[in-house]
C-alpha cells in the first residue's frame, strides 16, 4: 500500500491499538496533522505540550497500554522532557512521537532545531531518529515492542520533517528482531527454591511489594502468596493498591513518611521478601542499617537494580510473571503451617502498627488534611482512581486513601513532579471512562499545568480536582519548619490567586470548602455531582505530615510529634 509517512505513522498506531493520542501541532508536524485531520485520528489537543506528555503517562498507569503523545520540534519537543523523565522513573510505557527539522537541515542550528536523540538518551529506554521512510513501520513496531515489554519505559521517535511527506510501499512488519533484547525474562527455578526454603527457616518475614507488581499485573498471584503465608506485608508508595488495605497483616507503606508499622517491621524483620521495588533512598533510610536483622530477598526483573542500593541475600531474577506463580506452586505444595507458625510475629507487628496509626488531631472548625482525605475515601468505590500531584497532599493522600485496586493510586514516586497530577488525571479519565477519577493537588502543584483546566471543560473530561489549600508550598514549608528554624524562604504563598474564579475562567464549575462540616454537608454532593469540579478546601498552614524519617536516620527513627 503506496502512502506518505505521516499516513504510515498513523496507520502503525491503529496496528498497535492506539486508540488516543495526545499533543500539540508546530510547524515540522503539520504534515502529520494533516493526516491526523483527514483520518479523525481519535486526538486531545492540550494546553502545553508538558500536560500532554503527562496524560498519556496517566492514561498508561490507569490502563495498562501504551500511551502516545505528538510534539513538534524544538520547544515542542523540549516540552517533554519533565514528563519523559517522571515515565522513565516510574516504569511507565510511552511512545513520544516528536518532529526534527527536514534532513538538509539537521546539525545546522536550524530554526526549532534540538538534538532530541541527545536529550532523551538518559530518561528514555530508548529513541530514535528516522531519518528515512522506509525505517518508519520497522522502527514504530520496535518502539512499542520496547517500551511495553520488560521492564516498561519511554521511547521517544524523532521523525525529520521531508519523512513525512515522503511516499513509499507501506507494509508493517509482524515480528520484532532486536539483536540482545526480545522482551523475555525467565530465570533459574532454582532462585526460587532457595525463597521456599528461606521462608520455611524463617521466624520473622516480611513481604515488602512495590510498582513492578503493579506494571506487571500480578497482583493476583501476590495476594494468593500472602494468603497462604499468612504474613505481615508492607508496600512501596507505587505498590499502594496492589494488596487491599484491609488485608490482615497489611502495614501501609513504608518509608520516609510511611507508616510505623511498617518502617518497624522492616527494621525488625529475620527475613525481607522484596517485590518488585527498587530500594528507593526514600524507603530505606540510612542504606547501612536498613533492615538490620533480616536476610533479604529480591525478586527483580532488571539486574541494574540488584545489589544497586541495597545488597542481597537472595535474588529471583526474572518476571514478576513468571516467579511468583512458580513461588505460590511451591508454597501450596509445602506441608508447613505458615499461618501458625507466623501467627506470633503477624500479632506483634499488629499491635505495633496500632501504637501509631496515621491520624490527625481536629482543630475546631477546620479542615483537616486527614479528614478531607479519609471522607472522600469512603466515598469511592473500589474502582475510583485517584492521582496526586507532589508535596504534603500526596503523602496525606497516600496515608488516609484506601487504595483496595493496582492502577487505583496513580503518583509521580521517583521524579517526584509537581505539576503531574491534573493532566495524568485527565490521561487516567480518557483511559478508563467508566470510573472515577479524583485528584488531590495542592495550591503550589496546581499553578504548574492549571491550563489544562481548559482541556478538561472543552471535552467535558469528569474529574474531581481537589486542592488542599494551605497558602505555603506545603513540603518544602515543613522541612523549612523542622530543620531551617522556621524560616520560610519563597514558600509562602499568600497571593492574590483565587482558584474557584481561575476554574469558573477556564469553564469548570468552582467550590470553597472552608469548615470541617462542610465534609458532611457539602463535600459529598459537589463529589456526585456529574462533570468535572474544582474544590478548594483551606486546610491549616502549619500542619506536618507525620510519621517522618529525617533525611540520614533509620526506618525507625521517625519524627511521630509534631502538629498533625
């Protein structure tokens, strides 16, 4: 079939299943564009080319496919960066699709020329400058070969401009051959027997889990392991969701703002069965005496990440989707009564997890950041998705939302980018349009991407932006508070900026909620209300979020006072 390769491009994405794309046109991808308008591609236009990186980072997290996003050259594709690298951090499957100036062009410091290649190679898992037509369908099916197998990630595809009006025979191609990569991770059964072993001779386990249960889907087969165990478990902030909090055993999740139990736990624990995570600096604490008392195992798929932060006793090298069947195999076939023999050790940690459960203490009249958090909580049903920006809000939400689902609690962990939240949760309600999305941002994160507020009410996208309005940014507030004698050095933010108006501008209906009745009264209406909604809830300035690891302590020296 004879077309151009602004055709080819989208005729490889309908190959793919791609049924949505985000991005803004420029000048290199008019082309594209073109083709886009003559086919009825299925297209969001955002407001910045940075919220539509991050939608199609939300829309990935919450379906499980690959997202894609569309930029023009220079600036356009300079737009991406942010978003590339919060995909690259967390995992996450995109295809960004960027326009490079024409071939006679490149490496002449042309107008809205960047070396894209150079730029992405560090937070990209790998990209690509086409160059030539024919290598359009090839280098496509690759991309997203690459970017949704293994260990998933970003691959950016930078198209020279004269490539999309070149014709050519059209074919796309069925297989991938990639010479030292093809996508498989099976390892050595014999790793996991010496798991089966260790979890027979131990005391004390713990279960820790994080993000690669949830990229790899197999939360199923986790919660059958914890089942049959009968131990305590713990996760990484990206792994909230993947064993329902109302599990027995279950500790919250652990780390600088995690919850006591769980830090405790990990701290007293003989043997560490570590899940699909990383060994963050925000979960250890002090790397030296992380877990000091425990063997510890690591089911990983990326061998980067073995003995990276954190060295170990036991590695299970391999897919999530492949190991933890075959673990479960062995344990359902073992004669041991796990849940007794684990009975003592699952009580203790209960009843240390219960001397400091997340809380908050009422102020009167005000709204607290717990409170807030906790109602709209039990006012979502097990498939309400909620996403978070970056600061304060996004650790309350992650201490007082049940999070019962993987792909229900969708947070820039290892970037930790503000800004993130509003378009990934927009992303997150295009990708799953039968649930309910709500966001938790604060009034610093918000001002970041607040245009695409704009996007959200021109196609009518339902979801629930709630700020937790504290006129400081809240994060950087607390740490100024706790450790540089309270001075609040370009954090404060008590300008003139009124965000039910700025909503009510951008086409969204706008609410203030400013007294903790108004969580009973007001709160839960404004949430059933259908079509998107901003509330801004004002919320103390001076509240901390508690417990906290002082940056260089251990897991167990957490700060527990403080106001909160």
């Amino acid at each position: 079939m004879r077309m151009n390769g602004a055709q080819a491009v989208l005729e490889s994405l309908k190959k793919e299943g791609v049924d949505i794309v985000f991005g803004y046109p420029g000048g290199v991808v008019l082309k594209l564009y073109d083709e886009l308008y003559k086919m009825k591609f299925p297209h969001i236009l955002t407001g910045h080319e940075q919220g539509a990186v991050h939608a199609a980072d939300g829309y990935a997290r919450a379906s499980g496919k690959v997202g894609v996003v569309f930029a023009t050259s220079g600036p356009g594709a300079a737009n991406l960066i942010t978003g590339i690298a919060t995909a690259n951090m967390d995992s996450v499957p995109l295809v960004c699709i960027t326009g490079q100036v024409a071939n006679p062009a490149i490496g002449k410091d042309s107008f809205q020329e960047v070396d894209v290649c150079g730029i992405t190679t560090p937070i990209t898992k790998h990209n690509y400058l086409v160059k030539n037509v024919k290598d359009l369908p090839r280098i496509i099916k690759e991309a997203f070969f690459i970017a949704r197998t293994g260990r998933p990630g970003p691959v950016c595809i930078d198209v020279a401009a004269d490539v999309f009006n070149t014709e050519f025979e059209f074919a796309y191609p069925e297989t991938v051959k990639l010479r030292g990569y093809n996508g498989q991770y099976t390892g050595d059964p014999a790793e996991i027997d010496a798991v089966a072993e260790a979890l027979e001779q131990a005391e004390k386990p713990l279960i820790f889990f994080g993000g690669g249960v949830t990229l790899s889907d197999t939360s199923d087969a986790l919660r059958a392991i914890v089942q049959r165990l009968g131990v305590p478990t713990a996760s990484t902030l990206m792994g909230l969701g993947c064993v329902a909090q109302d599990t027995k055993g279950y500790l919250g999740f652990a780390g600088m703002h995690g919850s006591y139990g769980a830090n405790m736990a990990i701290q007293e624990c003989d043997l560490l069965v570590c899940i699909g995570m990383r060994f963050s600096d925000r979960v250890t604490g002090r790397v030296a005496e992380f877990a000091p008392n425990a063997k510890i195992v690591h089911f990983e798929l990326d061998i980067a990440e073995v003995n990276k932060n954190v060295a170990v006793d036991y590695r299970v090298l391999g897919d999530l989707r492949w190991s933890l069947p075959i673990l479960l195999e062995k344990l359902q076939a073992s004669k041991t009564d796990f849940a007794g023999k684990y009975a003592a050790w699952m009580e203790h940690v209960l009843a240390v997890g219960a001397e400091h459960p997340f809380s908050y203490q009422e102020d009167g009249d005000i709204i607290k950041p717990g409170a807030l958090i906790r109602k709209i909580s039990s006012l979502s049903d097990d498939r309400t998705i909620a996403v978070t920006d970056v600061g304060q809000h996004q650790m309350w939400a992650a201490q007082f939302f049940a999070a019962r689902n993987p792909r229900q609690f969708l947070t820039s962990g290892g970037l930790g980018t503000m800004g993130y939240g509003l378009p990934a949760a927009m992303g997150a309600k295009v990708a799953c349009p039968d649930k309910k999305v709500i966001l938790f941002t604060g009034d610093g994160s918000i001002m970041m991407n607040c245009q695409e507020m704009a996007t959200i009410a021109d196609h009518d996208i339902d979801i629930k932006i709630v700020i937790l309005h504290n006129f400081i940014l809240g994060m950087v507030g607390q740490w100024q508070r706790l450790f540089y004698n309270h001075h609040y050095s370009q954090s404060i933010l008590k300008g003139k900026r009124d965000f039910v108006k700025l909503a009510d501008a951008m086409g969204i209906k706008g609410y203030r909620l400013e007294k903790k009745e108004e969580l009973e009264t007001r709160l839960p209406e404004i949430l059933a209300e259908p079509g998107p909604a901003l509330i801004d809830c004002i919320v103390p300035e001076d509240e901390n979020v508690i417990p906290m690891v002082p940056g260089g302590k251990r897991l167990d020296q957490m700060v527990l006072g403080g106001k909160n």
